[in-house]
C-alpha cells in the first residue's frame, strides 16, 4: 500500500471538513481544528492517569462516536493512531486494517450523515467498497452504524426524547432524527446489538445534537444533549469526552448570552469500576477551552448556525462537578 493513502486530508487545502463545518444547517458539524484540540486534551489526561503513556501508540484502545456526522473525530483519531501504531505494527495496510476493524467505531445520526462519516474514514462511502482504504470489512458499513430508528409517542411527545410528535412523526422520505443512542432503555444492550458481543470502548466522543423541536409556543426546543452524555456515562468508558453546554437551555436568538453561558468540552476520568451517575455531585477531573458566543444569534462558535460570529475576547477554564 503507498505510504501516500489517505490519512493526510487535513494537510489539503482547504480541509472539506472545514467547509462542512461553516455550512448552514440542521446538522451542526464539528470544524477539524476543534477536534484535534479535544484529542490534544484526551492525549495529555490519558497521560497523566497511565504513567505518561501515549494513547496512539496503544493497539487495544477503542474509540466511540456515537453520533457521528462528519466523521471528523474518527479521522483524526485514525490519523494519530496510523502514526502512533507505526513501530507496533509497521505495515501499513495491516495497521490500517487494525485500527479500522477493531479500535475505531461510530453510530450515525442521519443517513447523510453515516454516509459523509464512512466518506471521511474510509474513504468511500462503502467500507468493503473498491475505493476503500481497509480491507478487512465485509460489510458496507463498516464499524460506522446506522439504522433508521423511530420514535416512540405517547401524548404527543416521544417518552425518549421529547420530540413533539406533530413535527418528527412524518412519512419515510424524511429523516426522524430519532437517534438510536439514546432511544433504548438499556444502551449495554442496545450497543451489543449494533456491533456485536460485549463492547468496551475506552473512549467515547463527540458532539452530540443539541436540541429537538418539542411543540411548545412559537419556535420552541428542548435541549437534548445532555442524554447522550448520561448515556455514554452509563456505558462506563475509561474517557469522556464531549461538547456541552453548563446552562440548562441555549440563550435567546435575541438577547445577549448571559455571563455564565458557556459552551465547552470536557475531558474527564471515569473510573470503569463505578462510572458517575447522570445527577451525580462526584467530581471528574475536566479541562476546558476558552469559548465565546456569536453576537447575532447568542450561540456559541461549535453552535452557532450562521457565518456572523465574532470573539468578544471572552474565556473561561473550569472544571466539571
């Protein structure tokens, strides 16, 4: 295999991932810069609790994005794994093999979405597909799943999610946006089902949707992010990674943020013994980045969903309880 194969994307100018990212739309991409900036402090916490060991230098490690879109998270931790796993396993194409196959996996929010992933990571929309990059897969998908999920209703609402009904239960040309990661009683479970046996995955991260229509009064929308980090919690990953948002609900479109709004993303520790619960008081060691909002719309940059946005020169540090 040439030692030129596509793990390099990001050296292209521009980074296709980075003009996603800009887009308008209802799926909110995560931009390449952000993401490597959440490894960076992935790489430094696995560090410190392994006795200064690398990540990718580590052939055992599994990865999850369970609501992958653009697949930006699963390219760039393939890209540091192909470096790291260089003297381990020093053919390329049987490293390649290995990190696709057995340490890199995602769920898809959309079908758009799973096929744009399965694009990023393995080249091709298809992972057995002759353009592919890996050969170790038989089917089309590859470690990147999706399926079609629905809701469930009950009073016009989904007992799940909280979508309204009279807004997400339409025919099926049109995506549900019912996400499967959080649409099951028991995520152990459900994770077994989609990629076979008992998964642990080390590392779980990613930028979950925000927000799903809920039929209130006028535009109205309940966050919904903060069930897949209990979620991801209750699979009891090593790491936690995640874009989140400390308020309870996004600011107004049409008033300035409020000081203690903040968007961020965090990097914790959960021991695999007793991960945290969901309202759990217990502290986690984090680290933050600093963040600003857009002006014209309140939201922050990895939010915000129009081209406005404008740093007031604001930041934050702190740390999760």
């Amino acid at each position: 295999m040439s030692e030129q194969v596509g793990f390099t994307l990001r050296g292209r100018n521009p980074d296709v991932l980075t003009c996603i990212a800009n887009l308008s739309n209802d799926e909110v991409f995560t931009p390449p810069e952000f993401a490597n900036r959440m490894l960076d402090a992935l790489e430094d916490a696995w560090a410190a609790s392994n006795g200064g060991a690398n990540i990718w230098a580590d052939s055992s490690v599994r990865f999850l994005d369970p609501f992958t879109k653009s697949g930006v998270f699963l390219r760039e931790i393939t890209t540091r794994l192909v470096v790291g796993l260089a003297d381990e396993i020093p053919d390329l194409q049987t490293r390649v093999d290995h990190i696709l196959t057995r340490q890199v996996f995602g769920i898809g929010i959309t079908t758009l979405t799973s096929l744009l992933a399965r694009r990023s990571l393995y080249c091709s929309k298809h992972a057995n597909g002759e353009h592919s990059v890996a050969r170790g897969f038989e089917s089309e998908d590859g470690n990147i799943w999706f399926e079609r999920t629905e809701h469930t209703w009950v009073g016009g609402k989904c007992t799940y999610c909280g979508a309204a009904q009279e807004a997400f239960d339409r025919g099926g040309e049109l995506e549900t946006h019912a996400y499967a990661f959080i649409h099951t009683g028991n995520i152990k479970s459900r994770v077994g089902e989609i990629f076979g046996g008992q998964m642990q995955f080390d590392v779980i991260i990613g930028n979950p949707p925000y927000q799903l229509s809920d039929g209130g009064h006028g535009v109205s929308a309940s966050p919904i992010y903060q069930k897949f980090v209990e979620q991801a919690k209750a699979l009891e990953p090593r790491f936690l990674s995640m874009v989140t948002s400390i308020c309870p609900a996004p600011p107004s479109r049409r008033s300035p943020p409020a000081s203690s709004s903040r968007s961020r993303y965090s990097t914790g520790h959960i021991p695999t013994s007793s991960a945290p619960r969901p309202r759990s008081r217990r502290r986690i060691r984090a680290s933050a980045i600093p963040t600003a909002h857009c002006r014209k719309c309140g939201f922050s940059p990895i939010k915000c969903r129009t081209s406005c946005w404008r740093s007031p020169a604001q930041g934050s540090s702190t740390s999760l309880t």
